[in-house]
C-alpha cells in the first residue's frame, strides 16, 4: 500500500478491513492515511484526525481535548503535564504552519510512553489543499505527518555540559497529490531522523516543555525541508527531463549550432561522416 496513491489507500484499507476486521487495529496504527478534517463543535474549529488521536469512532480535538462525536467522557485524556506542553506544542506548530504553508490546518497531540521515565510521543499534522483552475491545478494537497519519540539519551552527555539530554527520535511522512486534468500525479515519501539534544531547564517544568518544543520544532523544520527538496527533485525534475527527451526545449537553430559544433569536433579529429558510415560499415561486414 505503500505505493499506492494517497488518494487510493482509503478504498484499498477499506476493503482490507471487510475481507480482515479481526486486523482493524493492527492496520490502523501501522498503514498511514491521508488526513481528514473534523469540526470541533466546542471551539468551533476544524481538526486533523488520524490514529493518534482515535479512540474508537470518536477523535479528540486539540483545542478543548474533547472527543468528537462525543463519547460521554469515556476517551483516554493526557496527564496534565502533558496536556500543557501539547497546547504549547500546538501553538507553536500553528506559527510554523503560517510561515510555511500560509494557510491549511495544523494540528498536535502528545501522549505518554509508559516505557520511558519522563519520555512522551508526539505528533504534529498539517494539512493544505487548494486549486488554481487558471494554471490548470484542478486539485491539489500536501499531507506531512511529524511523528516524534522523545526518550531520555542512553549516550553520555558531553563534558561540561548543562542540562539532561534526550533522543528525539522523527518519523516524516508526506503524501502529495496533484491533478492537472486527466494526470494525477500522486505519491508518499517517509524518512526517520534521530538527534540527541539538551534541555536545560527540569523536564516537567514550563521551561522545560520550551525547551523539547525548540529541539522538536527545529527538528521538524529541517526534515521536512529536506523532504521537500527531495519530493520537488523526485517528481518535477524526473518528469522535467522525461519530457526534454520527448521533445527538445531548444529551437532549430540552436540545433544547427549544435550540429555544426560537432562537425567541427570530428574535423579536428580528421573525421568526417563519410568515413565514419564507412568505418561502421567495415566492423559490419567482419562480423
């Protein structure tokens, strides 16, 4: 399914999960899905949905914590501590979405990782779609996927060095559509990157949260920047260069300086293409 286009796994997943509903989980939380969008009728603000932040039928929405459709209050809820840095998390992410992306929905979740002492799992969605019917983009849509593991670091901190150190550990995914007309150019890339980093301040404290969230967030910029100039390079310049072999950007007569330019190549070398055909024809006939 990996290779599949974004806009195909919901039907694909779907029809998995009539033929296999005893593997519902299992494929929910492995097999990643284009983003939705649901309304948070509280806040009166729309949400990105995915896995982590289901439980059951219902999703919780970062801006009240409550889950909608409603689920009387049976949801699992983060800690408070951790309910406090996914808002600030979430602010932040919210700037970085702005800069960005100038538009779409963003939204963050934290949770606990019951493994690690002061460790938590995060995740921050973003979302942008639009259209320019003027330049012929019927459709269009960039989901990134930001999957953070921060644990405390099993390596030894430098010497002389102030605070506590983490493992942030970063799983991207970014899946792309574009419809131009009949094409539909669409695909997904996924790449993990893993950096230790201090924090300064005591994990638990507010200062402690702007710490993860610097380390986190200049993380994130940086793999999904790196993403982007991979996904540009993959699609546009591959399909850029098909299409130079199809049919030649340069005009006749930079083809004739072209060809005059060898001609005077193979002078140089006494060639000429008389003797070249006649050289050709003699490996040939020893054949």
């Amino acid at each position: 399914m990996r290779r599949q286009p974004p806009s195909d796994i919901d039907a694909t997943l779907s029809g998995i999960l009539d033929l296999a509903p005893e593997c519902t989980e299992e494929l929910l939380t492995s097999i990643d899905q284009p983003l939705k969008v649901m309304r948070d009728t509280q806040a009166n603000r729309d949400y990105l949905i995915s896995d982590f932040n289901r439980d059951g039928d219902s999703y919780r929405s970062p801006w009240t914590s409550q889950y909608f459709p409603t689920n009387d209050g049976q949801g699992a809820q983060p800690i408070p501590p951790l309910r406090e840095l996914e808002q600030d998390l979430h602010s932040t992410m919210e700037t970085y979405r702005e800069l960005y992306f100038n538009g779409g929905i963003q939204s963050s979740y934290v949770w606990a990782l019951p493994t690690a002492e002061n460790g938590f799992a995060a995740c921050t969605l973003i979302k942008k779609e639009c259209d320019n019917v003027q330049k012929g983009l019927t459709k269009g849509c960039w989901d990134s996927i930001h999957v953070f593991e921060v644990t405390p670091s099993t390596n030894s901190p430098a010497p002389g060095s102030a605070g506590t150190l983490f493992t942030y550990k970063l799983t991207t995914t970014i899946m792309l559509t574009l419809t131009v007309g009949s094409l539909n150019l669409s695909g997904n890339v996924t790449r993990q990157n893993v950096r230790d980093d201090y924090i300064t301040h005591a994990p638990n404290t507010p200062q402690g949260r702007i710490d993860h969230i610097k380390n986190m967030g200049s993380l994130l910029e940086e793999t999904e920047s790196r993403l982007r100039s991979h996904v540009e390079t993959l699609y546009f310049q591959k399909m850029k260069e098909i299409v130079g072999y199809l049919h030649s950007s340069a005009d006749l007569s930079e083809a004739d300086r072209r060809r005059a330019a060898q001609r005077n190549i193979m002078a140089g070398l006494g060639a000429t293409p008389a003797s070249l055909a006649a050289q050709a024809a003699a490996r040939v006939g020893t054949r």
